[in-house]
C-alpha cells in the first residue's frame, strides 16, 4: 500500500488494522519530542535551521514533560496495543485522551501524521466500550438524545434574518446556538457584509458531532442527524 492510498484511507475509519504497516514509517527522529530534525539527514554534519522543528511542540507534552505524552510516545503504545504486547488500561486510555487533537505533531511530522494513530486508538478504546474519562460519557448521552453538548432542551434565539435557503450555509455549532448567541448574530451580519448569500438550519440545527469524532466514537458520529443533515444541504451549498 502506497503513501497516499493510506493517506486517503485514514479519511474514512480510524482504526489500528490499517495502522499495521504506517506505524513502521517512524524514523524515531525526535522532532516531535525534542529537538531533532523534521528531515532525515546524514551522520556528517547538522541539518540547517529550518529543518528544526519548532521549539513548542504538543501542549500536553509541555504539560507533563514525559516523552509518553508526544506523538512519538503515542505512537509506541498504540503500536504495543495492535501487537498484543500491552492492554489498553486506565492510565493508557488517559494518555490517549490528553491529546487535545491541535495537529501539530502532524505539521512537525507530515510523512507519518502522529495525530492519526492518536486516533485510530482513541476509536478502538471505543470500539472494545472501555472506560471513558470524564465527561465523554456525559457529552455523548447529551448529543445522542439531546443533539446538542450540554442535554439542554432549549437552544438559545436563533440567528436571526437568515433564511433557510441561500447560497452559502452557515453552521453556528453548539455554544454558539445554546451559550453564546450574540456570536451567532456578529458573524451573520459579517458574513452578509462579506457579500455571501448566506442560509441558515434555524431551530432544526443539531450537533455536528465534532467531539465524537476526535474522541474517536464513529458509531455515534454516524448516528447524529446534524451529520446528515449538513452533507444533505451542503450538496448545493458552500459551508
């Protein structure tokens, strides 16, 4: 399996089976754990400078100074969990979870994209219905019976003076709709300025999902009717 195809592959379904082979890309380089070079380069002289990586790297690896919290770290114990060479436990679970998904582990590492393992993980600690840390548990009986993160019954006003039909589609997302709506309200009349032809879900907006899908629940990501409901009305819309 070439490069790209597994590039394309990791757009569709998480998991560690089609980690198998793209694990092994690791050149345990350094560069998304300390200072080591993004490049590969000989054992004669030093890359230039821009070949470094950056000096801040994953906030949870600044955070808890331990190589365990980096994409390198991740990478290793997702590899002993497809090995069969360690369970998924408490402490491995939380260590996967402390990945706030910020993505810059895989702007340091573009050829290997650390944060994809992170989360083929996270989906099969899903998968195998282990313990969540908190509040996953809660957010996702929210979304799935709810449709919004916070179980309220209620959204907030909508956004108003949109229509349901236009041109370009925007989607407030859950603080926006039920906590913060003056937002909501600011980035309609900028986005009307900017001269889009701009529509709007109204009171029938439900959640995008977006937390199950970084915390790696595809089912409930399947589940949740914002998904549908975006792809359907963004078939002739721009988002």
């Amino acid at each position: 399996m070439g490069y790209q195809d597994k590039c394309e592959l990791n757009q569709s379904k998480w998991t560690l089976e089609q980690f198998k082979e793209w694990q092994e890309i690791c050149l345990h380089c350094g560069a998304c754990v300390a200072h080591g070079p993004i490049i590969p380069h000989n054992n004669e002289e030093l890359p230039p400078d821009e070949w470094q990586s950056p000096e801040r790297k994953c906030p949870s690896l600044e955070y808890y100074k331990l190589k365990t919290f980096s994409g390198q770290g991740r990478l290793l114990l997702t590899a002993a969990v497809f090995r069969d060479r360690t369970e998924i436990t408490d402490d491995l679970t939380n260590i996967m979870f402390t990945c706030n998904s910020c993505g810059i582990c895989n702007e340091i590492c573009p050829p290997y994209l650390p944060m994809h393992v992170t989360l083929a993980c996270r989906e099969e600690i899903n998968e195998k219905g282990l313990p969540l840390p908190e509040p996953l548990p809660e957010l996702f009986e929210n979304m799935e019976n709810k449709h919004n993160l916070f179980g309220l019954e209620k959204r907030a006003k909508s956004v108003p003076d949109l229509p349901e039909k236009g041109t370009d589609l925007y989607f407030t997302g859950c603080y926006t709709s039920y906590l913060l709506p003056e937002i909501g309200k600011v980035n309609a009349e900028l986005l009307r300025l900017g001269g889009l032809d701009v529509s709007h879900f109204g009171t029938e907006e439900s959640c995008c999902g977006e937390v199950a899908r970084q915390a790696g629940n595809r089912k409930l990501l399947r589940r949740l009717p914002g998904t549908r409901s975006v792809r359907w009305k963004l078939q002739g819309q721009r988002e």
